[in-house]
C-alpha cells in the first residue's frame, strides 16, 4: 500500500516552514527590545524629537509607535505634527517584513502598512523640518 501525500497539505507545511525560516535572521530576539536604565529618568527612545516646551513626541502616529500585525495583515496608519502642513516621508528598516505604501505624503494620507514575513524591525517617519518618529514593528502568523 502506498501512502499519498496530500498535496495542499505539502504546499502550506512548506510555506510554514519558509516564513519561520526567514523570521529567524540569526540575530538575539532581544536585541531590539528596550532595556531601561537604572538611574530611572525617563529617556526619549532613539530617533523621536521631543519638543522643547512638552515632553510629547512632535509627530503624532494614529496607530501608535508600536504595531503588532499577523502575516498578510494591513494596518492603516496616518501622521500629523502641531503647526506643520508638509509632507511626512516613510523610511522602512524592516529588511522586507512590511510593505508600506504610499512613501510620502501629508496628514490627509492613508499610509498602509502589509505584513509580509515574521519578524521584527522599525520605520522611520520623517517630516521636512528633520523631526523624526519611530515606529517599531512586530509581525507574527497569529
């Protein structure tokens, strides 16, 4: 008797197995998490700009500084800062985990963001005066 393999079984064991396999980049799960320092003052996370009358980041984000996505999620995300009406530009330092489109564009924009692979990693948002958010970025498979 000949046992058959059940071809889409095969098909989603194997993409399981690729998604797993490219989250796993080598590197210490923990080296991207915040570690807080003993003196207990509170310090701004890298590459936030707080200003000077408010301890308040300038760049407002609709859905956070930290997004947790499933794979093949979108989340939509807009930015919008006190007194300014440019532009705000995307940086993505995911290495490929996340799409975002568009790129660029004001406080009216809908800037969606796809999961693509497990992982985790950070995009920067960035307005024309040099202030920058960061947004940390974690995607799952549930």
């Amino acid at each position: 008797m000949n046992p058959r393999v059940n071809p889409v079984r095969f098909v989603l064991a194997i993409a399981v197995l690729a998604l797993s396999a490219a989250g796993c980049s080598g590197g210490s799960p923990s080296s991207a998490q915040y570690t807080p320092t003993s003196t207990g003052a509170a310090q701004a996370p890298a590459g936030v700009t707080f200003s000077p009358d408010k301890k308040k980041a300038k760049i407002i984000s609709s859905c956070g500084t930290h997004i947790k996505i499933v794979v093949l999620g979108i989340e939509t995300c807009r930015f919008h800062e006190a007194g300014y009406t440019g532009s705000f530009n995307l940086t993505d330092h995911t290495n490929g985990l996340i799409g975002i489109s568009p790129s660029s564009g004001d406080k009216k924009t809908n800037f969606t963001i796809t999961a693509l692979l497990v992982g985790s990693g950070y995009f920067l948002v960035e307005d024309g005066n040099g202030v920058k958010l960061k947004v940390f970025v974690k995607v799952t498979l549930i």
